[in-house]
C-alpha cells in the first residue's frame, strides 16, 4: 500500500495566555492508504493539534505534511482550500453547522457541484444511512447534540473524500448512535478505501481502526 500521509519532524510551538506550549515536538507518522488510525492519549497531547495540521487547518512551527505525495503547506492558501475540499472530509469536535440552513441543506453543501436534484438524493441518502431520515428539515437549533453531529459526519463524508479526519467524532453520542456512526465510517473504509484518522479517548472507537497510534507531551509513544 502506498503512503497517502507523512509527516516530517513535525513541530508546533504556541504561545497561550503568555505561556509557551510545544504541542507536538517532532513527529514523523506514516499512514498507507486505506489504513483507519485511531490516535490516543491524554487530553493535551497533541492530538487535535497533529489532526489540524495533517489537514492544513493549522500550520506546523516546522516539518512538513505530505498528502499524496504533495508538500500541502508549499501550496498557496488558494490552491491548499481546493486541495482540502477534492481530498480531505473533516468532522470536528464541535459541529459548525450553518444555523440558518436545514440539515439536509447544511449536507447538500459541500457537493454544490452536482444539480441541486442529484445532490439532494446524495444528501437524503447519507442522512438516511445515519439515522436522520425525520429530520431532514430541521435547523441545527432543532436537534440535539448527538442529532447535530450526525449531521456533521454526513457533510464530511458525502462528497467521498480520499481521507476522512476525525476529531472525538463520538464524543457527543450515547452508544446506539456511536455504534451507527463507527460502522458507517468502517463500511467507507473498507469498501471505499477511505484512509481514516480519528482522534479518540474512547477505546471501543478505537478498537474499530486498524491501528493505534499513542501520543503523550506532542511525541509518538508507541
């Protein structure tokens, strides 16, 4: 299997509240593709910070980040949005969702590309797949949290990305729905080849990846 990530000596270092923080000090990390890589440990190790920057929302203090082969961070802000958007499906911790868009809306987002027609069946049936076939309609205001994210997972993944990059992506929902979610994301994995990170303290999401990667004080433990 070909490498689709690798990093570099990866280093972040940022100041918070005056203090100086190395959030990651040399990281090299190799992911082939259509791994599923659940990384773990404390909170403050690195984790979203290494997550961030492997999708070129954060940029590294020093070190490189190669996505395909390709240097992301020697792409100019342009270049690197259109990368992002062709390669990489992200769900976040917190949901993002446009507030003023339904949630069918807020899916149909990302595959603007398609008529509105076919983008729509997409949308319906990704939701669908998620448990949300009620609640198409509805703004985020009118779900709960567990609800909200499920939404969040359907955006990510509609457009079927190369790499999905997940941060606690069940960190919101009780065990039925962390079951539904975990097997949606397995199924695109396996099926789809969909290289996969996820940052996780849960060690039954973990058990769904194929490998586990440990951070501790920014460095790869084991």
């Amino acid at each position: 299997m070909s490498e689709v990530i690798k990093t570099q000596n990866l280093i972040k270092h940022y100041f918070l509240e005056g203090s100086y923080i190395e959030a990651l000090r040399g990281i090299n990390l190799s992911i082939k593709k259509g791994e599923m890589v659940a990384l773990m440990g404390p909170s403050g190790s690195g984790k979203s910070t290494l997550l961030h920057i492997l999708g070129g929302i954060d940029v590294p203090t020093e070190g490189k980040v190669l996505v395909n082969g390709q240097d992301i961070f020697s792409l100019k802000e342009k270049s690197l949005a259109r990368f992002r958007n062709k390669h990489i499906g992200f769900v976040f911790q917190f949901h993002y969702l446009l507030p003023e868009f339904t949630a069918l809306e807020n899916v149909m987002i990302p595959i603007q590309i398609y008529s509105k027609e076919k983008a729509r069946e997409k949308a319906e049936r990704i939701l669908e797949r998620l448990g949300l076939e009620k609640r198409l309609d509805h703004k985020p205001s009118q779900l709960s949290g567990g609800e909200q994210q499920r939404v969040a997972i359907a955006r990510a993944v509609v457009n079927n990305p190369d790499i999905i990059l997940a941060d606690e992506p069940t960190g919101n929902l009780d065990s039925r729905n962390t079951e539904i979610v975990m097997n949606l994301l397995k199924e695109l994995n396996e099926k789809n080849n969909v290289t996969m990170v996820i940052a996780t303290h849960d060690r039954e999401v973990a058990e769904y990846c194929s490998r586990i990667v440990y951070l501790k004080d920014g460095i790869v433990q084991s």
